[in-house]
C-alpha cells in the first residue's frame, strides 16, 4: 500500500502531551529517555510536567514535538507488529525535521539537538515584539502575496505557510503584517487571525538562522532516507542528502508549501495519510486539499486503530 506519513510543526503543543505513549509502550519511552539524554536535560519533564508557557518557548517546543511524534510512530509500530515502510513522507515546517528521523536519515538524538537549535536560534534572531505572523482565511494566495507587497514599505512582509488555497500564513515585521492585515480586513473578503508565536518564521527574517543550520547540519551524520521525503521548499520529493539539506536550508526564510506538497503526494499516488504527532491540525489541512484520500491521525493510543486497520486494509 502507498501511504504517507506527515509530522506537524508549530501550534499543536499541550502540557501533558505523549504522556500516555509513554505509558504504554516500551518503544514509545525510549524515545523520550533517548530525547532527554540527547539534549543533557529533562526535556520529558517540561512535556509532561511543564506550563503551556514553557513549551510555547520554541527552543523547547520545536524538540518536544519532534519526541512526541516519533513517540507516537514507535507506538504504533508496536501495536502493528513491524516498522512502518511509508511510501512518502512530509512534515510541516518542524515536522520535516520529524521526517528526518522517521526516515533514518538522522538519528533521533541529533534530531532533537538540531531542533533545540533551530529553535533557540529562532528565539534570538529577532527581539520580541519586532516580529509577527496572521493567518488569512478566505483569500487566495496570489491576492495576500500582494497585499504584503504593499504593505512592507521598506519592511519584510511575507507568504509563510501555503496551508491550503484559502489559508495563508503572513510573517515579518509587525508594523508591515499589521498593515497587510489591515488592509485585508478591509475587504471583507477574508478572516484575519493574528497568531501567538515567539517569532516571525519562514521570511527573510530567518536567513541568518538558515546560515547557521547549514553550518551545523555537517557536524551530524546523514544517511539516505528509506523513502524520498516531500520538501516543505520546493514541494518535491527528495533522497538525495545533499538536496535535502539544501531544501532544509532554504525552508528557514521560504514559504511552507503545504499545500503543493499535499498535491504532489497526490500525483504521486498515495493512498491515505497518517498524521502522526500532537494535534490534528494537518489532518484537517488534508480534508480541504485532498478530495479523495482521508487522513489518519494518531496522536494517542486511543488513535490507533483506525490507522491501523488502514494500514491492514481494511478501510
């Protein structure tokens, strides 16, 4: 069966989550033991024991979704009895990072060490209260692109997240995405939903954090990935290491491209999703690109079987 694995980024978070993996499977707690050592500190404990605030912190929630989704792969490959051999896999914005790992391509523990970078890197890059991002829902994307345009006046304003046709993520400068959102409002034609986040991602913004990623991307070990994975970037799907760096490098101050992603793992044939990480939030992405092909998600074991009798054949 050709089915895709997808792993979600930012906004999915919650005290408490992966908790119950943790409790049931062997495999699923070694993830979190594995995770922790890594990092050279409790990262479990802020999961499960942590403040909301404490994990909106991007330094921590960026490796703390990462384990969690891991948590939840391990956790159904135990309950199917062998490892998932997906045909495609895709992640959004940190969850290509996921990708990563549920691919082989990096080990767990440089996984979650990267991230904790990415996102301490992603911290510092621009003061608080300097950046912002909105979702726009109900325009297209051509439309916001040139409503950013008008709004920047010297100032970075851009297209960040391609969620589907009519859900648009804006990033930049405050002062530029609260005129583009403005504007927009204006119109009547579309919901404007500013968004709580520690930084302005995936605009020019964060290129100085892409040059630093690169950097470190060749202290760690890489290997080819078991299946291509579909580059937030460029919306392709990719083995070759050398380009998946690239595309990694590139995803820092470039729009996710979810949307086309999803369409590319459509023309490729696969048959279903399964979401796999805190949330659903992809899943529901899925339903509105997607016409045909249902998403799976499993985010705790009470998920699990309706992605397993999937993966059986039986749905």
């Amino acid at each position: 069966m050709k089915y895709s694995l997808i792993f979600p980024g930012q906004g999915a978070q919650r005290p408490g989550m992966g908790k119950d993996l943790y409790d049931k499977f062997d495999s699923s707690k070694s993830v979190f033991e594995e995770a922790d050592d890594a990092l050279g500190f409790k990262l479990s404990d802020l999961i499960f024991n942590g403040t909301k605030e404490d994990l909106m912190k991007t330094a921590i929630t960026q490796p703390a979704i990462l384990t969690v989704s891991i948590a939840a792969l391990r956790g159904l490959e135990s309950v199917y009895g062998k490892k998932l051999e997906p045909f495609l896999t895709a992640g959004h914005s940190l969850g290509e990072y996921t990708s990563l790992v549920a691919a082989g391509a990096v080990s767990l523990a440089d996984g979650v060490r990267l991230v904790h970078l990415r996102g301490t890197l992603m911290q510092e890059a621009v003061p608080v209260g300097v950046g912002a991002m909105s979702a726009i829902v109900g325009m297209n994307m051509e439309e916001v692109v040139e409503f950013c345009k008008e709004a920047a006046q010297g100032e970075v304003c851009e297209a960040a997240n391609i969620n589907s046709q009519e859900q648009i993520v804006i990033s930049g400068h405050k002062g530029a995405v609260d005129r583009a959102s403005a504007a927009i409002e204006a119109t009547g034609k579309a919901k404007v939903l500013p968004l709580r986040v520690s930084a302005p991602f995936h605009c020019e913004l964060m290129r100085p954090v892409g040059v630093k990623l690169r950097d470190e991307f060749e202290n760690i070990s890489w290997n080819e990935p078991s299946c291509p994975i579909v580059t937030n970037a460029a919306a392709k799907a990719v083995l070759d290491v050398g380009t998946l760096k690239e595309a990694l490098y590139m995803q820092t101050f470039s729009p996710v491209l979810w949307m086309q992603s999803v369409l590319e793992m459509e023309k490729k044939g696969t048959e279903g999703y399964i979401e796999l990480g805190p949330g659903s939030v992809l899943s529901g992405l899925i339903r509105k690109i997607s016409k045909s092909k249902r998403p799976y998600p499993v985010s705790g074991p009470e998920e699990l079987e309706a992605a397993l009798e999937f993966l059986r054949g039986g749905i």
